[in-house]
C-alpha cells in the first residue's frame, strides 16, 4: 500500500517529492533530536535522513509532524510513525518510561499506514488505517497513548464512535483529546474541569469519551448540531470550525482566549459558543495556544487574541497599538479577535506562549515567548512583534516545510 493509493483526498495539494524537517527552541529532553550540548537552539537545523535510517540519497517525505511539551512525532510518507523527546508518561509510544534522544520508529503501528499525529503536553494520538485492509475497516483509525489515554502502547480507541467511524482530525490539549469524525461529529474525553469538553458543566477527574451535540449559535436560541470541519485543543480551551467557517471555543477563558465579550459562566463557556465578533468572516483554520487563540481565515489573513503577557499575540507591550486590559498582576489580555496580519498567511500554529506562521511566500515569522529561541531568531525573552525566523523554502513546490504545534 502506498502513499498516493492511501491517502486520496487526505493528501495535501502539491506533495513534494521531498520534504525535510527542521527543529529549533529547547531541547531539555532530546525533543529536537539533536546531538549538541546546548539546551537551546535559536537557528533552524535540518534532521538528517540517517536519522531515520535513510540509505544515502533516499528521497524522504514527510506526511505530519506535531510537537508536545517534551516530545516530538513525525509520520513519513510510507506510513511509519516516529517519536522521540521525553517519556516520562509513555507518549513514545514504545511501552517504556525513557526518553529517546533519536527518532525511534514506532513497532506496534507498523502494520497501519499513519496518515496523521497529534501530541498533547504528554500523550500522542495518530490516525491510521491498516496496511491489509479489504474495505470492511474504517480507513480512518484512532491510535492513543500516553498520560491519560490508558496505555504507554499504541491502543486503538473508539471512544463514543461506532467501530466504522472514519477518523478525519484529532487533537490533544495540555489534558483532553478532542477527536473529529468525517461526518462532522465531534467527540472529547479527558478532564474538564474547565468546560473544556463542551458538556455543559464541569467535573472532577478523567472523562470519558462523550459526542457534543449542542453548538451555541446564538445566545437567546437553543444550541443545536453543527457539522465541524477542523478542531484545536488550548492548554484548557477547545476551537472548532464548522462546515460554513464559523469558529466555535469552549473551555476556560479566564485570559479571553475564547474570543468572547463576556462569559456566561464566569470565567468559562461549558458548552461550543459561536465567537460573534468573526461574524462574516470566513475561518479556514484555528489553532489554541496555553491562553492565547489564532485562525487564519480563507483569504489568508490572520486573527487572534487571549492572553498577551509574553508576546504571543504579535501585537507589542502595552503601547498605542491596541487597548490593553491590565489586572493585578499585570496579565494582558485581548478577549475580542484583532487583526495580526492582513493576508499571505498560508498555515498557522501556536505554542504554549508563542505563535509561528508560514506565509504562502515560503517565509517563516514567529513571535512571543522566545527564551530558547523557539519564536524567532533575536536573542530576547520576548519577541512582541512577527520577526522572521533566519529560515526560508527556497522553492516550495519541492521542499516543504512542517509547521510544529509546539506546546
């Protein structure tokens, strides 16, 4: 089985022929696959095939690649899937507790082609579909370990999906995993202390997996069922994009990292809330952060807003730029999307307390938190404006560059 007869639709436009991946920011627990003594690395460096066991001249692809606070996945275009950083809670996926300094291929998804990762704070998940498949397997297969998900194997997880669900998108947050079906239904488990879930309260411990089915479009109507087509889990906030553009957040928006004027439940929304003030705009793709939110809308301008303390909004310190919000510890916060970036955005990812987007002109710009190097290039704590990263794809039909989701 091989990579054009697997992934058909899920195939992004213009699959290059080679690809490459490059890493930079801390690299504490060998999250970077690095062999240099420095904790951190400010400049983008390539990962060398051999790390993947790749004969001299191979050509290699590369399908995904996702970031968790320690730990780093990458899937290759064969299907393979490889971990390596941190393991202190199995999210390597290879049944042990060590860290990996270098790029393990993980053995018990070797008989599934992975089409897709994704990695929380310290669990990973992947969507897979079996090598050997006559049809009568969903071709779209949930894959979870690590803290919170039962296994530090690979298990396979249905949730509150029927067995021949067709998995299209999962994200893991800081404590919950939000999983998106092809049909548009949207299933969570996890804690919830926050809402984070969209069940309408909040509660104590692990949750199991529960289908959301009330959507709030408007505040002085029932909710009612929304088809999703795109989900992004926040440290404790979730993000979804229905089938018509419109950005839905629940969860924790004690920063304004919802999007919203107000709260209907103090500092939480319990259930998905449609964010009014992106009303007419079109929401190609949203990505949450530890407190702060972004998307990108279809023309390829950039929103965001939530917590700005370390830069992570791209709009400055507290200057004539726009109205900040100061509290007693001196916290700044938007709660209302703002304009970053009026177009050429092409993909957008945010960190725990910084944002990275890669514009359709092959240039990298990065900003907020920055004490490792992990926004941009400048040796400063904080990158408070878009700079660009020392970086840039000189010919984006042939090489390709994987945005991380860094937590």
């Amino acid at each position: 089985m091989g990579v054009d007869e697997v992934l058909c639709d899920f195939r992004p436009v213009n699959f290059p022929m080679k690809s490459a991946i490059y890493v930079w920011g801390y690299n504490h627990c060998g999250q970077t696959a690095r062999k240099e003594k420095d904790c951190h690395l400010r400049i983008p460096k390539q990962l060398s095939p051999e790390l993947f066991n790749a004969s001299g001249g191979k050509n290699l692809r590369w399908l995904d690649v996702a970031c968790g606070r320690e730990h780093t996945a990458a899937v290759e275009s064969d299907g393979s899937l490889y971990t390596w950083g941190s393991n202190d809670y199995g999210q390597l996926g290879d049944g042990t507790e060590e860290s990996a300094k270098h790029p393990t291929k993980v053995k018990l998804l070797q008989t599934e082609f992975v089409k897709s990762v994704s990695c929380g704070a310290h669990c990973t998940a992947a969507i897979a579909e079996p090598r050997e498949n006559d049809g009568s397997i969903s071709t779209g297969r949930l894959w979870v370990w690590g803290q919170n998900q039962g296994s530090n194997y690979p298990r396979l997880y249905w949730g509150a999906f029927s067995p021949d669900t067709v998995i299209r998108q999962v994200s893991c947050g800081a404590a919950h995993t939000v999983a998106l079906s092809d049909e548009g239904l949207v299933q969570a488990w996890g804690y919830n202390e926050y809402g984070q879930l969209g069940r309408g309260f909040t509660c104590e411990g692990l949750q199991g997996s529960r289908a959301l089915n009330a959507y709030g479009k408007f505040l002085d109507e029932a909710p009612e069922l929304v088809k999703i087509t795109q989900v992004s889990c926040g440290e404790n906030h979730t993000a979804a994009i229905s089938e018509n553009g419109e950005l839905y957040t629940w969860g924790l928006g004690s920063m304004g990292q919802l999007g919203h004027c107000s709260l209907q439940y103090g500092d939480k929304e319990l259930i998905p809330r449609r964010v009014v003030a992106l009303e007419g705009v079109m929401i190609k793709d949203v990505s949450c952060g530890g407190v702060h939110t972004c998307a990108r809308t279809i023309e390829g301008a950039l929103y965001a807003w939530g917590g700005g303390q370390a830069g992570q909004l791209g709009l400055g310190p507290q200057t004539g730029h726009f109205s900040c919000v100061a509290n007693s510890s001196e916290m700044l916060f938007r709660n209302i999307p703002v304009l970053i970036i009026p177009s050429g955005v092409h993909l957008v990812t945010c960190g725990h307390s910084h944002t990275l987007v890669y514009m359709r002109d092959g240039r990298i710009y990065g900003w907020g938190y920055n004490n490792y190097g992990q926004a941009a290039n400048d040796k400063s704590t904080y990158a408070w404006f878009p700079s660009p990263v020392d970086w840039y794809a000189i010919s984006v039909n042939c090489f390709c560059f994987y945005v991380l989701n860094m937590w």
